[in-house]
C-alpha cells in the first residue's frame, strides 16, 4: 500500500464546517484571531510531520429571507473570520517545513494581483504554498458585498479556466526559472528571459510583464475540492491535490475513478492527481468511551444553527419546505456538493444531522486501533493518497489522532514519518523537480530560452 499524506483541516474563524462546536470546554478555537493560537496549532502538526496545514475560508454570510439569522453573531457561526493570506504570510517566519495552503477564489480575486501575492508567499516561504481553487460556493452574498453579478454554477468553472490560464502565464511564462542572476558586475536580471504577456480571454484580460520573479515552486500546488460533474472535469484537468468529503468507499472510489479518468483526458497521469479525504475522528479507549465524547460534542453545539449554517453554503432555507421533501428535488446554483451528498435522504434528516456535522462527513468513533482500521480500509478500497484531518475540537482532536492513531498507522507501514523534501510539491507529489510537471496544463505556459510560451498561446 501507498504511503499515506497528511494534511489539517483549519479555519481562521470560531467554527468550522458549518458547526458551532465554540463552547465545548476544550475548543481553542475561540481565539482564532490570536496569532498565539496558530503558532500552536502549526507546531503540532510539523513535530508530527503533517505535510500540510489547510486554511479554508468563504466571503459572504448566512442568509435566511434577505437576513442573517442571530444564531449566527449568537454562535459566531459565519462571521468574522480572518484573510488566510495574511495568516499564512504570519506563520511562515513560524515554521521551517510544514506547507500552507490558502484559499483564494476565481470569481471574486483579480488574476493579476492575486499571482503576485501567491508568488509572494512561495518566495518568503521557500516553496511551502499551495491554494485552494475554489469559485465561491456562497456567492450568493459575496456577490452582493462586492458589487459582482452572480455567475450560474457551470460557468463559474468556466470562468475559473479563464483565470487559471492568466495566472500560468504569470507564473510559468513571464519570467523564466533562471532569470534573476543578482550579479552585481552584470544584471539584476536577464532581460531575454522576462516576458510580456498577453491575455484576452471572455472574463479576465491581462497585457503586460509579471509582477513578480519566477518563485521556488512557480505555479503553487494546486488544490481543488469540487464533487460536481463540473467541479471533477476543472480537478481533473488543473488540480494537483483534489480533495473528496468522505462518504462510504463505494462511493469515494466512484469519485476518485472520475477524477483520475478526467486527469487522462487532459494528457495527464491518473496518478498525477493525488486525491486526499476528509476525515473526522473520535477517539476513546473504548467504543462506548468514544461515543459519550462524540455526544459530548454534540451537546455543546445548538440545533439551532443548522437552517442558518445550510442556508450559508447552499442559499437554500430548509424550514421552508416541507421535512418529507426529498432532497434531490432541491436545486441551487451555489455548492451542489450539499445537496448530491444526502442521496435518497429527506429535508427533515438534513436539519436533525447538519447541526453535529455540517460540511464534515460522519465521524469515525472508536478506539484507535478501529479508526486505524478503517482509514486504512477506505484508503485502500478507494486508491486514496491521503487524508485531510477535520478536527472536531482543536487542538484536542487533532492532538488524539497523532498521538494515538498515527503511531499505528506509522507501524503498521502506511505513514511516512518526518519531512523528505524541501518543497510543497515535491514532498506530497513525490516529483524529482519543484515545479510543475510536464503533463501539466500549465507547464504548456511555461517559457524558455528563445520565446515565451505564455505570449504564444495566448488567446
């Protein structure tokens, strides 16, 4: 079997994953806008060796009937939160090896500044940055907070694959890998070898040189979280770590069969996508044990949360229809994910689960040995690279999973331990080189002695 990565889930907000989990006497996560409280967080996971910490993050709020419900400032539930950005350039003077990644979306960024601030953060971070492509699930309300039209699902991806080709131009073809000589007898930089580039695409135009020097990684390690048959094409084709929401193996492995077939379409290796779930854990020395700490959990989060916490991911009001109503007969243009997810289930099943697990997918309750057991199980039915820790109270969950889960799963073989390579990319890709691969869409941008790829194909 594979050797397993490891990520952490975070969040620079109270909650997480839709839940209200605050009050629960062992949650930190309260003071997420302390830098103490990351400094914490990123210290465990690089002793443990994790090759990544995950910062998520949304514009917009919840939204019931044109209004944000009080159970959300009550619970902290959407708001206020922290730019991932401005988090990750913090920690990275706080860490040596552990990667960052962010979370920047296509719909409401500008290419241009955005690729700049991303190469930003791979140069000062020696190569350590990855960003999560999202196209703003909940744009319904981050449309209105920045003056933007609401894109319908499907063309947000196709305004996605607009931006991502501004952004490889900018990072792959307006300055080449070598460019920057620092001689002070000679250049600063290589003339022949900076680019201008040209970019007339149906959302985003862009003529000009590049803002910033070709970084340690050049185009960040790609990460990408979409389920829909959209979302899977645009993972296939751009992403290098795609993330699923867990679910049973039959399921998961229908997901990662997909994605891994669109990577082929693309001229790409199926194994050139490493595909990672969310997980939960909840762990005792005995099964009873963890399960009175799972509804412990449960208890100190408010039921009352869930119609708000549904309605900010999806934009649907679920009091509103009747509890008999099946799902599959909801639609929305925002995260389709939230509604395919919950099968043949009700809207009334929805509202009695979402409170406890939000966007997470049922947590594994057990003792070690069985959580072990099961990770293993769906790593191996589903040909799974990875897994991305969604803690249920930080940092006491995540604390249990590696000092109680990861030993067994490092003896048991399935779990390197400690860091094997200087960069991002090259440790959870496994690659000899820093960059991107050759089979890469975005490599196509890349220039080289003599011309400039990202001039040549532009549109």
């Amino acid at each position: 079997m594979k050797k397993l990565r490891f990520g952490l889930f975070e969040n620079p907000q109270a909650n997480d994953s839709g839940t209200s989990t605050w009050r629960h006497p062992d949650n930190k996560r309260d003071m997420f806008d302390r830098l103490d409280y990351w400094r914490e967080i990123t210290t465990i996971c690089e002793e443990a060796g994790f090759d990544f910490m995950f910062l998520a993050d949304a514009w917009g709020w919840a939204d019931v009937n044109g209004e944000r419900p009080e159970i959300c400032s009550v619970e902290g539930l959407d708001l206020p939160r922290l730019d991932p950005a401005i988090l990750a350039a913090a920690l990275i003077s706080t860490t040596t090896n552990l990667g960052l990644v962010l979370t920047g979306s296509t719909l409401l960024e500008q290419p241009y500044a955005f690729a700049r601030r991303i190469a930003s953060l791979d140069h000062l971070s020696g190569g350590r940055i990855g960003w999560n492509v999202v196209t703003t699930g909940t744009a319904e309300t981050a449309s209105q907070a920045f003056g933007v039209p609401m894109v319908a699902h499907d063309e947000r991806y196709d305004m996605a694959d607009d931006f991502m080709e501004v952004v490889y131009k900018l990072w792959e073809g307006a300055w080449e890998r070598d460019a920057l000589e620092r001689d002070k007898n000679g250049h600063f930089a290589d003339p022949a070898k900076v680019h201008r580039i040209e970019h007339d695409g149906p959302y985003f135009k862009s003529h000009g040189y590049g803002n910033s020097s070709y970084s340690p990684q050049g185009t960040p390690v790609l990460f990408q979280a979409g389920t829909s048959p959209r979302g899977r094409e645009f993972g296939g084709k751009h992403g290098e770590a795609v993330f699923l929401g867990g679910g049973s193996v039959e399921k998961v492995a229908e997901q990662v069969a997909s994605i891994r077939e669109e990577a082929v379409k693309n001229g790409r290796a199926a194994d050139s996508v490493k595909i990672m779930s969310a997980f939960t854990c909840v762990i005792g020395d005995s099964a009873d044990e963890a399960k009175a700490k799972l509804q412990a959990v449960l208890d100190a989060e408010s039921p009352d949360v869930a119609v708000a916490s549904y309605a900010w991911f999806t934009g649907l009001d679920l009091s509103s229809f009747d509890p008999a109503t099946p799902m599959k007969e909801l639609h929305t243009e925002l995260s389709q994910t939230q509604i395919t997810r919950f099968g043949d289930q009700t809207v009334g099943d929805v509202l009695a689960q979402w409170h406890g697990n939000g966007v997470r997918s049922k947590p594994f309750v057990g003792t070690a040995e069985q959580i072990a057991d099961e990770m293993i199980a769906l790593a191996e039915g589903a040909d799974l690279d990875g897994f991305l820790l969604t803690p249920m109270i930080q940092p006491s969950s995540t604390v249990e999973f590696i000092e109680k889960v990861l030993p067994i799963l490092r003896e048991r073989g399935v779990a390197g331990e400690g860091y094997d390579a200087p960069t991002l990319r090259e440790r959870l890709l496994g690659t000899d080189d820093s960059i991107l691969r050759d089979d890469h869409p975005g490599a196509a941008y890349r220039a080289t002695a003599g011309g400039s790829a990202a001039a040549e194909s532009a549109h």
